[in-house]
C-alpha cells in the first residue's frame, strides 16, 4: 500500500510539473509598461501582471504590444510571500512609437529624455543641423528593431534653455500645442445655449483660491435653512456646457486636450484662454453656474440631502488661500471684508470641519498629507526662480471638502436616475503590494503596518509615524503601494476616498471629464438624447491615459528644471548642506530623500569612507561599526549633477 501511495504522489508530482511546463510555455501577448530601474511588467486581462526581468525585455520599449513566454514559477522559502508570474519578451507585435527626445552629445550619442529608454543611443546619419549639448527629436533606426541605434529628425533648441526643455518634454509626452488668436477669437463668437436658470444673486457667494489665480471655476454659498439644525451650502460651478456642446469644435478639442496641463511656467489650457476667462465665475458679475446645494446637519457634519439646478449667480468676494488662512488660524482679516463675510466664512469652517470629521468616522478615508516642491521658473527670462514646498492648509481643505460633496452628490444623482456618466475610480491595493510594503516597514524601519488594504487600520498605521523627515518617506512609499486612481463609466470603489459613487463634477474648465459630466446633465434636463455608456467608457478610457501622461510629462520637467536649479546653485557656490533621510539601500549607495528639495538623491558607497558591504539590507562597514539602513538621517552636500541618470549626486557633509 505504501509503494502504491508514493507511486499515486509521484505521478501526481509529475503530472504538476508538466502542468506548469506548459503554462510556462504559452505565449500571452500584453502591453509593456518599463520602470527607471530597466525591469517592466506586461499587463493581461485577467491575474496579476507579469514581471519582466531587465535582461528579459529584449529591445522592447515603454508601451509596446509584446508576446510574453511565463517563466517557470520562482521557489519559495517558507514565511516568504508568493511572488506573481515573471516573463521573457519573445516578440513585440506592435511598435507603439518610433520617435522620441533626446539630448545630443559628443561622439554622436543620443541621451533619451525619457528615463524608461536606454541611457544612450548611438547615432546614424546626419544630424539635421543639431549641434552638441541640443535637444533633438529621433527616430529609432536599428535593424530588426534594434533600440540601441537612432537618427536625427529635427533639432528643438539647446538644452538648459527653459523654453526649450519645455518643448522638449511637450514634444516627448506628445502634449497638444497652444491654442492659436484665431482660436481665441472663434471661441469669443460663442453664444451660451438656453436653458431654465433659477435667480441665485441674492446669495453671497465667494471664490477661494490662490493669490495670482486667473481662472475662478468654483464659488461657494452658505445660508440658513428652514430645519434650524441644518444649514445649506452651495457649491456653485462655471456651467461650461453652455458654451461647449458635444462634438462642438471646442468639444473635440477639449477631448483630445483631456486636461488642462501645467508645466513648470507653462500652462496649456483645455480650452481657449480667452473662453475660460469668459465662462469664470467673476466678482461682480452675473454668471452662468450649475449649482448643488447641500443641506447639512449643523451638530454632526453629515450631509443628509442634496439638489442640483442651473442658475445665475454673482459672485460678491473674491479671497484668496493666505488670507483666507490667517483668518482660520488668528482670526485676523483685511480690513476690506465686512462682517458679513467673515461671519459666512466661520460658517464655512466650521460646517466643513464637522463634515471633514463625519467622513473620517463613516467612510474612513485615507490621508496622506504629502508636500509638493514645485519648480517657479520665468519661462520668457529663462531664469529660475527657486523652489516652492507646498502643504495643503486648511484654507484649501475648505474647498476641497465642499468640491467633495458635490462630486459626491452627482455621482449618486446619475446612479439613481439611470444617467450614463463618467467616475473617478480607485481600487483597493494589490494583496502583493501589501505584503512588500509590509516587509518593507518592518525591515527598514522596524515597523509593524498591519493589513494596509484595511483603511481604518491603515489610516492607524499613519497615526502612528513618527513625527520627522521619516514620516515622508513612509508616507511615499505607502503611496506607492497604492494603485493609480483612474476613470469609469461605471460607479465603483474609490477605496482611498471610502466611496462608491464618486465623479468628478467640479472643474469642467480643465477637466473633460467633469465637462462631459455636465454635459450629460444638460441633456438630461433638456430631455435630450444622451451619450451611451459604451462611448463614455472610451472617453474615460483615453481619459486615463492622458492624465497619466500629463502628470508623467510635469515631473519630467519638474525634476529637470530642479536640477537646473541645484546645478545653478553649485555653479553660484551656494550653500548646499541638506538634510536626508536614507530611502533605499542599494550595493552602489544609498538612495536618500531631501525633503528641502522634493527629490531622491544619490550617495555612492565609494563617498562613505572606508568599505561597505551591503548585509541584511543595510550598507555596514567591513572593517568598523559605521551602518547606514533605511530611515536614518544623514546631512550631505551637493556634489554634482548626474543629467544622463537625471540624479542629483550627494557626499555625506564633512567629507
């Protein structure tokens, strides 16, 4: 009986690995998505993504359609997690682009813009007239699809020129050009479209945004209700489809612009400049808005109804985040604001307050309060400006929780009226990411997160942080865990707001999708025939695409023009002592993040002193006590710019 049980688990034990041998063996064809790092991975319809080992890409590129041979599954030790499937590039079936951008050096070498291309690429054939240290556009020119070989199609301008680095990254991102005067001047020939409006100038409404805003797209309300215990909000939009209506030729346009993009001091609009500046809701002017009023519960925050109507509303102030903020924190205002404003804006705090705390105890939404360092640069004067570090205050929380509850509001409107419309979606993290930013907490940093996908104890795990640079390089890499938030003609879980019927209703003016939404809206009060959703997941498809693309190209220039400024600093002989906090120990260095500067520098181990062997995550010194592991502080100078690994390159200060 026991020879025949192990000949049945042999044959059993066979019959698995022949199984995996041919799942190995199949061939599925998906698109390649490459990292900075030189590994990709290839998306497929179902299960998770395949991993693509750097060796195992085979002169495919970021965003090719490739056939992926599954390796056979990677052992396992005990207490390790299970790893996805891993592959090799067997063949690329589509070629998504030829063409890219790149900075021509000496020896006829090209350095691609793009980070997820090789480093260098040689060059073929003329140069078309470009000269050394000039941006260029290439085309790839290998045989048999060869990546490592390019040709010159056109100069763009001399890299280190702001203007020019500018259109570098629009010609690599392929971003759409400015509207031309003759735009301008069609857009200003619109005439709005009619529909009934309800007379809402008797409201005191206001805008809030930043000091040197120029478009004002949202204005806000509040007023008392018949029910003592509530109070009602109004959040009060530009009624951009008045003036764009579907498959208009400003809506085309606006579909393929997907979004207003912002490049450090360069804006392309969505829509005409001199249109948005019509269609903003102005102080002093009667405007056209698409108003939802919210009815609040003046003790607990909760909004308990909600209702949506077209109206004409005439905005009294305009105010301004800084002000608006020393309001809330000293209860200080210019002398320019009459008392009735400043009891309407206690109201606004207040209210949004209680709102804020009723959506963190039912909804259990995440925060992740991360700065923003932008680069402010003169584009005209090709100068730079300096850096601006940015944390989101309560000035802008007051108008991103009423911007909340109104996207909110509508999404749940389209859901209960059968409307088709377009939602912001976001999926729950990936079991896999989890665990790998789990074993990263507790190697690293010796932290216990617990199940991150799990919001209430996720949003304990941030509670927890230290209260130091460390916090932000957690919180980053905790952001990095998550999925990307995306775009769905279908309501589903935005797992980070805790919400099921989520859209975004609130900036028509840069948004297409916000304008389709509001379009759909039209149609519906109009009794006019609606876009289906089979259409709208197109456009929320593309939407997607383009979003990512548009974020993709600002830190493209962002993080160029940052090292523009550390490079003009050196060049200055400015101070340049910095304090960092060890991200990543890899074999070459430690990876460190600057908070000063909103950057991921580079320490090479040859800069530490002595010799370092990379052991147990840690760089320890072969010969002494010295160790450097992740979340510890180190002060370090700027030692050098590195533009081909676009790195800014750090020695620990002292040395």
């Amino acid at each position: 009986m026991k020879k025949e049980r192990k000949k049945r688990l042999r044959h059993i034990a066979e019959r698995r690995r022949e199984r995996e041998n041919r799942r190995a063996a199949e061939e599925i064809t998906g698109v390649l998505t490459m990292t900075q790092s030189g590994f990709g991975f290839v998306a497929r319809g179902e299960g998770d993504d395949i991993f693509i080992p750097a060796k195992m890409v085979n002169q495919a590129i970021d965003g090719d359609v490739v056939k992926v041979q599954l390796l056979p599954p990677r052992p396992v030790s005990p207490g390790e997690p299970v790893r996805g499937p891993a592959g090799r590039i067997v063949g690329i079936v589509e070629r998504k682009r030829e063409e890219f951008v790149g900075e021509l050096l000496a020896g006829n070498r090209i350095r691609p813009l793009n980070a997820r291309m090789p480093d260098e690429i040689v060059l073929h054939g003329s140069r078309h007239g470009a000269q050394r240290g000039e941006w260029v556009k290439f085309r790839l020119d290998g045989a048999d699809g060869d990546i490592r070989y390019a040709a010159v199609v056109r100069p763009i301008g001399r890299a280190g020129v702001i203007a020019a680095d500018l259109d570098a990254v629009m010609e690599e991102y392929r971003l759409p050009g400015r509207y031309t005067p003759e735009d301008d001047a069609a857009a200003s020939e619109i005439v709005p479209r009619k529909i009934a409006r309800i007379d809402r100038t008797a409201l005191a409404a206001v805008t809030i945004d930043p000091a040197d805003a120029k478009d004002f797209d949202d204005a806000l309300s509040i007023s008392p209700h018949p029910d003592p215990k509530l109070v009602t909000l109004g959040v009060h939009i530009s009624d951009v489809a008045a003036y764009i209506a579907p498959q208009s030729r400003f809506d085309r346009g606006a579909e393929k612009r997907g979004f207003s993009c912002y490049l450090p001091g360069r804006t392309l609009p969505m829509l005409p400049p001199g249109l948005t500046a019509r269609i903003s809701l102005r102080a002093g002017e009667n405007s056209l808005a698409h108003s939802v009023f919210l009815d609040v519960d003046r003790t607990t925050g909760e909004v308990v109804a909600s209702r949506r109507e077209h109206s004409v509303i005439r905005v009294r102030h305009r105010l301004a985040y800084p002000d608006v903020q020393k309001f809330s924190d000293e209860n200080v205002a210019p002398a320019a604001w009459p008392e009735s404003l400043r009891a309407d804006l206690r109201g606004l705090l207040d209210i949004t307050r209680k709102m804020r705390a009723f959506r963190a105890a039912h909804e259990n939404f995440i925060d992740l309060p991360l700065p923003e360092t932008r680069v402010l640069c003169a584009e005209n004067e090709n100068r730079i400006l300096g850096l601006d570090r940015r944390i989101s205050a309560e000035s802008e929380g007051l108008v991103e929780e009423c911007m909340l509850a109104a996207n909110s509001a509508v999404g749940n409107e389209l859901v209960e009226r059968g409307v088709a419309g377009i939602f912001r979606v976001h999926p729950a993290p990936e079991t896999e990411k989890t665990m790998e930013f789990s074993d990263l907490m507790n190697d690293a940093f010796h932290l216990v997160c617990g199940d991150i996908s799990d919001r209430k104890n996720c949003n304990g795990f941030i509670a927890s942080l230290p209260d130091d640079p460390r916090r932000e390089v957690i919180l980053s890499a905790l952001l990095r865990s998550l999925p990307r938030a995306s775009y769905s003609a279908g309501a589903a879980l935005h797992f980070a707001l805790g919400k099921m019927r989520y859209c975004h209703f609130t900036s028509p003016i840069r948004r297409y999708t916000d304008l389709v939404v509001h379009q759909q809206l039209w149609n519906s009060d109009s009794k006019v025939r609606l876009r289906n959703a089979h259409t709208l997941e197109k456009i929320a498809a593309y939407c997607s695409r383009t979003e990512e693309n548009n974020d993709a190209a600002y830190y493209a220039a962002n993080d160029r023009l940052k090292l523009r400024y550390l490079e003009e600093r050196l060049e200055n002989g400015d101070d340049n002592l910095y304090e960092s906090v060890v991200a990543r120990v890899l074999s070459g260095g430690l990876q460190i993040d600057v908070p000063e500067l909103g950057i991921y520098g580079f320490v090479p181990v040859e800069q530490l002193g002595g010799r370092f062997d990379r052991q147990d995550g840690a760089l320890r010194q072969r010969y002494g006590k010295r160790s450097y592991k992740c979340g510890d502080y180190l002060y370090v100078r700027l030692a050098r710019i590195d533009f081909a690994r676009g790195s800014a390159v750090f020695v620990p200060a002292g040395r």
